[in-house]
C-alpha cells in the first residue's frame, strides 16, 4: 500500500534541535476481542503522519500477533516487559519519556482497573505510570454491555477521568457476544480522528534533556 504523504494536519513544525517532525503515539493493545482492529487503527495513525509505537498485553497476543503492527508501524514492538535491548534505559521508561500521547485501544475492564489502581506488574500499566503527567491518556474500551456498566469499571472509568484521561467510547450496538448493549469498540477511523485533534491541542514534546 503506497504511503501517503505526512499531512500538514498532524506534522510539527520544526524547530532545529529541539522539537520533533511527527508526533510520537503509543497504541496499546489489550485483550480484547476487538484487538484485531487495533491493526487498522496503527495503519491509519501511521499514515497520518504519526510515529507509532505499539504495546500489547500478553492477553492481547492470544488475539494478534506482533508483525503486522511492527511492518505497519515500522518500529519495534513492545510484547514484553522484560525484553532485553542495547539502550541501558528500560524500554517503557524510554517510551514513556519520549511519547506525545498514550492511546489504549481496545482497552479491556482489566487494563481500566489497573490503571486505576496504579498497578504496574507489565509494559503497558508501566508506561501509564511511567507517563509525565502532562501527557494525554486516551482510552478507547472494549467489553461486554455487563461488564462496562459494572459498578467497578464504572468507579474505575471515573477515577481515570477524575485524573484526565480521556475516553472515547464504548458505542452501542451488536457485541461479539450476540447480545446488543453499550460495550463496542468505537469506529477505528473515529479514533484516529479524536487522536489527531488531541495531538493538535497538546505542544510537540522537546527532545529529552541529556
Ligand atoms: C474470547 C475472549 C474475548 C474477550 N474479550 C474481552 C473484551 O472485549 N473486553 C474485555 O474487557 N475483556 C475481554 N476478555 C477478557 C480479557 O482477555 C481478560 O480480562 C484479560 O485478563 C485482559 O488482559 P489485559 O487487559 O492485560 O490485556 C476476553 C476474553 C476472551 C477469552
């Protein structure tokens, strides 16, 4: 698929030695049976002029694998916490430090809950905590009508907002289940849009300070 140009929309402007060209995105995957839409969502991010770096859960690699996210991507794939690499800095701290925006898509009621609590025991809930504060959180859910309208991820939901974090979703409608209720993933070209006009309002992050 030939790549389209880096729109003018998403592209920074540069300004030699300190800001970056295109805003960096962490898209993190969960286990959701929407994950597999994630794999459109990165394409799409992609070809609007974003530089995505893709985390999944372990759960989310029982729905999809690594490779199409990284030949989409073009960047390395975040799968595992531990994963040893040549820069002395751990992986998520890096990515966190470097990032313009986290996006959780699909997000389960797991990762809600933990990112909630504050829990930090994989790749993904350490990069959300590892986060400079200014950073925007997107969380885009995906689960069964009954298990989103829960009182827990309900109180969970709330926290998150209470600290900033956007949600964008769930919608209603026809869920994997069979069952119609609240609980679908939001259209991926949705999301994407909602990405690009948050990335519009936050200022390119500076490179680093050594
Ligand atoms: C077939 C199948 C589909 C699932 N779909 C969802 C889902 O859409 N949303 C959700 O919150 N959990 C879903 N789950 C449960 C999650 O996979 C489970 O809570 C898991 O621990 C989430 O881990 P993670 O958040 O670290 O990826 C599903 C489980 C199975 C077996």
């Amino acid at each position: 698929m030939p790549e389209t140009p880096r729109p003018a929309s998403t592209s920074r402007r540069r300004n030699p030695g300190t800001q970056r060209e295109h805003p960096h995105v962490i898209l993190g995957v969960t286990g959701s049976i929407a994950a597999h839409k994630a794999v459109d969502l990165c394409s799409q991010l992609t070809r609007q002029g974003c530089e995505v770096h893709v985390v999944l859960t372990a759960h989310a690699q029982r729905f999809v694998t690594a490779l199409p996210f990284r030949t989409l991507s073009r960047h390395p794939v975040v799968t595992d916490l531990f994963h040893e690499t040549d820069a002395w800095q751990p992986p998520h701290i890096a990515l966190a430090g470097e990032t313009d925006l986290l996006l959780i898509a699909p997000a389960t009621a797991h990762v809600i809950a933990r990112l909630a609590l504050g829990l930090a025991n994989d790749a993904l809930s350490c990069i959300a905590l590892a986060l400079n504060p200014h950073t925007p959180l997107l969380i885009a859910p995906a689960m069964h009508a009954h298990m989103w309208l829960h009182p827990a991820t309900q109180h969970n939901a709330a926290i998150l907002k209470s600290r900033g974090a956007q949600f964008l979703g769930p919608e209603s409608g026809l869920l994997s289940s069979g069952d119609h209720g609240i609980g679908r993933l939001l259209a991926v070209d949705v999301i994407c849009r909602e990405t690009l006009a948050r990335l519009r309002r936050t200022p390119p992050k500076r490179r680093r300070a050594k």
